[in-house]
C-alpha cells in the first residue's frame, strides 16, 4: 500500500501538471473524471505511477488523485461563480503563482538545453574519497528480503525453498506479491529504524535476526509477510562506494545544475543592468 507522503506527492504534482481541459476524448484521451467543463484524463493520470507500481498501487493512486481533483475543481468554480476569482488580492495571488511557474519554466528550459550535462564515476568516486569522513553511518543498516504472499501455503513455500538454496528471484517469480518493488526493495540498504517501519512488527524480526535468517510469518492486513536478513553494516562503519554512488552522483549534478542556473541568471541580470531596464528606489523616493 502506499504510504501518505508518497500519496501526498503524487497528487500535488498532478496539480502542478494538469490544467482544465474542455471534453474532447477523441482528441485529448480516456476522460477519467469531470466537473462542468473540466476534464481529467486517464492519460495524464498514468504519467504519474512510478516504475515498478503493481496495479493495486496504481489503482490506490488513481482512486486519490480523482477524489483530490474533483474537490479541487468544486472550489475552484465556484470561486469562479461567486467572483472571488475577481478580487484584487486573490488576483494578486494568482499572478504571483503565474510569475514562480514562468520562472521555474525559464531555468528548465535552460537545463533542458544542457543534454551534455552529467557527472562521471570518476567524479563521483573522487568526491567520495576526498570526504570520506562526511559518508560515516549514523546507525546500523541492513539489507533484507520482504516477500509478501496472498495465501499462508505461498508463504511457507517461499520460506522453504530461501531456506534451501533456490535462487530469491525464482522464489519471489513463483510466489510473492509486488515482484518487481520485492527485487527491487532486496537491493537497497536501508537504516534499521526506517526499514518497515510501517510494520511494526516486522521491524522487530530484523532487530534480532541474524544473517541469512528467516522471520516467522506474520499476517498484516490480508497479506502473509515474512523477512530475510542478508547483509548488514554497523553505526560508525565507512558505506561502501557502490551503496552511496547514485546519491552522490544525484548531488553533484544537482550541484552543476544549481551553479548553471546561478550563471544564467546573473547574466540576464547583468544584459538588463546594461540596458538600464532595471531601477531600485530607496524609501526616501517613495
């Protein structure tokens, strides 16, 4: 199931991204929703599952997203209906809104044109190693395996054969639910206080299992759960590169980004100076 926050952003970014539309199915796609004239498309819906979501997460956010906007587009006409939308300072909000939207579509714009930018694993690997220091863990982390069943027998079948050797992704292919988020979880590390924190329970099991072991099965609403230990790292040890890689890779290029943008604006800055196009008043010209 989805968590609040990942819900909570999936459902602003649709409002960030999505306008109101006239019905024009043929032209526009499959209308999901609508009010008056406003129309959500399932289309425009779908650009906002993540990778790897099963259909039963898509349809949690589906469902989300349709009851958000509905009650979004109720205020917004009858805003529009009793006028509010004409008033000096919702108007002014609105232009301020407009003004931060045309911004940040300027600096992507400039971004979008930058196709050579990225970072190397040179980079990346240099950055590490010269602030080694900062990358210390603050706690225990752990890898492990969460596979989650429909039914007890999937579950005790998966368990018997982890125990006995078969490859985890045969076993999560012939019995797990969520396979590709199951693969994909087993893969990262992840600080033992925030893994399955959601589940109470199965936090506990990974407190106190060791290496290779397998937890009980628990059920938790519906579903047949149980945990696998697979590696660990302790508070205070050095990550390695491989686990903090892509993080720092992220960084870096947010950083050149940052550093671009910075540029940009401060030559359009410096073109306008020139041009005389920009003026400041002190409070005593007032």
């Amino acid at each position: 199931m989805l968590n609040r926050r990942t819900s909570f952003l999936l459902i602003a970014l649709l409002f960030i991204s999505i306008s109101c539309k006239q019905v024009q199915p043929t032209q526009e796609g499959v209308p999901a929703a609508q009010v008056g004239n406003a129309v959500l498309f399932e289309e425009e819906i779908e650009k906002l599952y993540p990778e790897g979501y099963s259909e039963e997460q898509k349809e949690v956010v589906r469902t989300q997203v349709i009851e958000q906007w509905i009650n979004q587009q109720l205020l917004v006409q009858e805003a529009i209906r009793t006028r509010i939308s004409e008033r000096p300072e919702v108007l002014k909000r609105v232009q301020e809104a407009q003004n931060d939207v045309l911004a940040q579509a300027m600096r992507e714009i400039w971004l979008s044109n930058l196709d050579s930018l990225k970072v190397t694993k040179l980079e990346a690997q240099t950055f590490y190693e010269k602030n080694k220091e900062q990358f210390v863990l603050q706690e225990r982390h752990i890898r492990f395996r969460h596979v989650q069943t429909p039914d007890l027998e999937s579950s005790r079948n998966a368990k018997t054969e982890l125990l006995r050797g078969i490859p985890f992704q045969t076993v999560v292919e012939k019995y797990a639910l969520e396979k590709t988020n199951t693969l994909t979880e087993a893969e990262a590390f992840h600080p033992i206080s925030l893994s399955l924190a959601s589940l109470p329970d199965l936090n506990r099991y990974l407190h106190v299992i060791g290496l290779n072991e397998i937890s009980p099965i628990r059920l938790l609403d519906g579903r047949y759960h149980f945990v696998q230990l697979v590696e660990e790292r302790a508070a205070g040890e050095h990550p390695d590169l491989e686990w903090v890689l892509d993080r720092i890779t992220d960084w870096l290029l947010l950083e050149k980004k940052r550093k671009i943008i910075n540029s940009l604006e401060r030559e359009l800055y410096i073109k306008a100076e020139v041009s005389n196009e920009i003026n400041t008043y002190t409070q005593k010209d007032n």
